[in-house]
C-alpha cells in the first residue's frame, strides 16, 4: 500500500516552487506508506565534463567537507558539497560513472544515492511529513520530482530499502505493488553485470530499465519490455535527466491517477495528492489505462 506521487514543471514559477508542491502531494500520502519516504529531484546540472553525486552516511555529522576536498584533489575543480541532514550532494570534476567508482574505492563507507548530471535523491526511514521536514523538501527546486511514501510489505526497512531506486545515471524509479519473478529476474540481470544493494523488488524493476536501456532501448522500449518480462502488480512511476513516464500492469490493480494543465503534469496514487496543486480543479484527470505507456520531456530551449 505504498505511495507514489510526481510533478513536471511545464513553467518557471512551477520549477521554483517544484519541492513546496511535492511536498503538499507527499504529505497527503503520509498514512498510506509510514515506514519511510524519498524523493528525486532533477535540478541544477553539474558542469559540462562534470556530474554531481547525491551520498549518504547514517551519521549526520559526517566530514561531507572531507571527502569533496579529496573529490577535488583526485579529479581537480573546487570542492563542491551540499549537505542535507545525513546526504550530501557532491559536485565532482569528473563523468559520474568515474566519481561513483572512485568513492566505492575511496570511502567505502558512504553510500551513492545517486550519480549523473542532474538527479538528487534522498530517502531515509520514518513518517514522510518529518521526512519532508526534516531534509526541507519544500525548499527545493527543480524541472521535475518523484516521491515514495512506503509501507514495507517485504524486505526490511532500511535507508537503502527505501524509495527512490536509482541503478543507472540520472534514471530512478518509484513503485506501488509487488513483483512475484523479482528472485529470477535479479539472478539474470545480475549475471549481465547489474549490482543490487538489497532484496527489493522494486530494485529490481530499476536494475531491469537500466539494463534495457544501457542495451540500446529508449525509456519507453524499457517500460513496455516490463510487460512481457516482470510478473506480478505494479505501477512504476520512473525519472530520467529530460521527464518521467508512468507504467501500471495488464491488471492495473494498484490506484493511480494522472493530470495535466498549462503548467504541470502529475500523477499520483490518490487523487487527493494532485489537488494540492494550484489550478488542479482545471485539469485533465484521467485514470492510466492498463499496459500504456505515458510519458513527458523537457523540450529544449
């Protein structure tokens, strides 16, 4: 009975108001996934031949200044460290895939949320409203965001077990439902290469996108391979450097709502979350049909 919710700013006042309105849809799904909350959110890009990481310690009181001085040292640039409670987002000189293979060598300690040019994540265990509170979700900009609110109802409740999944650069999933192939499916993906940090299943629907796509496949290509290769209920809710698309399965048992005005797009597990936002009252609502792909990019300047 997890959470799911999504905005896409289609103006500049949305975008800058991008964490206070995720933050409204997040909280009316605060009973529906108490266990723990994340976000990810694609906001401003690394510099050209650079990527930013997002990191996480379970001491709040980590040397996040520490380790982007060895950032700078190792990959030059001028350390850049943005801390959020018990994350950090790290600027690096570096291309991600580089940066995130360095601090698995170099700080085996802290773990990446996050890698690319444009995504941050954070999640942690808890209420999602003194999760909002307490990594200040509204104070956040963006060009769009996903959120989770989760009810575990397998695997355990941890930092890592929580929403969003991020297995490839910039792409991150969310998820409501539950796969029942998940065991056999991680076993295949994991002998092409793809590293899983926990038992979710919904980690393993990210590691499968990340895998098709790093084959060749668009995000669209990817969602609809989830047709015919993950069993079970689901709607994934799924991000990427340029949008975000929406899948539910064949059955489409799992609750989802979608809308769209001049100046947002959004989808969300219960209705009551999109009409938080202003001008939700004028909007396009539609419930997602089974088996469909939806998705919406950023058109470039």
């Amino acid at each position: 009975m997890c959470g799911i919710v999504g905005l896409f700013a289609k103006t500049d006042d949305v975008q800058a108001r991008l964490g206070a309105h995720l933050a409204s849809m997040l909280l009316e799904l605060n009973d529906r996934g108490p266990d723990s909350a994340g976000v990810a959110f694609y906001r401003e890009p690394a510099p050209a031949g650079g990527s930013k990481l997002t990191l996480h310690h379970p001491d709040v009181g980590y040397d996040w200044a520490a380790l982007a001085a060895a950032a700078a040292a190792r990959f030059g640039g001028e350390p850049q460290v943005h801390r959020r409670e018990n994350h950090a987002v790290v600027v690096v000189a570096a291309p991600a895939d580089a940066a995130e293979a360095w601090v698995g060598e170099a700080h085996p300690e802290v773990r990446v949320m996050s890698a690319g040019s444009v995504i941050e994540i954070y999640k942690e265990v808890g209420l999602p409203r003194v999760f909002a509170e307490r990594f200040g979700v509204a104070e956040l900009d963006g060009s769009h965001a996903l959120g989770h609110t989760r009810m575990a109802t397998e695997s355990r409740v941890t930092t890592d077990g929580s929403h969003p999944f991020s297995t490839g650069l910039d792409l991150c999933l969310v998820h409501n439902g539950s796969l029942s192939n998940h065991n056999r499916v991680r076993k295949g993906l994991q002998r092409e290469g793809i590293v899983f940090r926990t038992e979710n299943d919904s980690e393993v629907a990210a590691g499968y996108l990340m895998w098709r796509m790093r084959e060749g496949a668009t995000l669209d290509q990817a969602l609809e391979g989830c047709l015919d290769d993950l069993d079970g209920f689901y709607t994934f809710a799924v991000g990427t450097a340029d949008g975000f698309a929406v899948l539910r399965d064949p059955i489409a048992c799992k609750p989802a709502v979608l809308a769209e005005t001049d100046e947002w797009v959004a989808m969300a597990s219960e209705y009551r979350a999109i009409a938080t936002l202003p001008g939700a009252e004028g909007a396009r609502i539609w419930e997602p049909e089974p088996a469909t792909v939806y998705s919406w990019e950023r058109v470039a300047a």
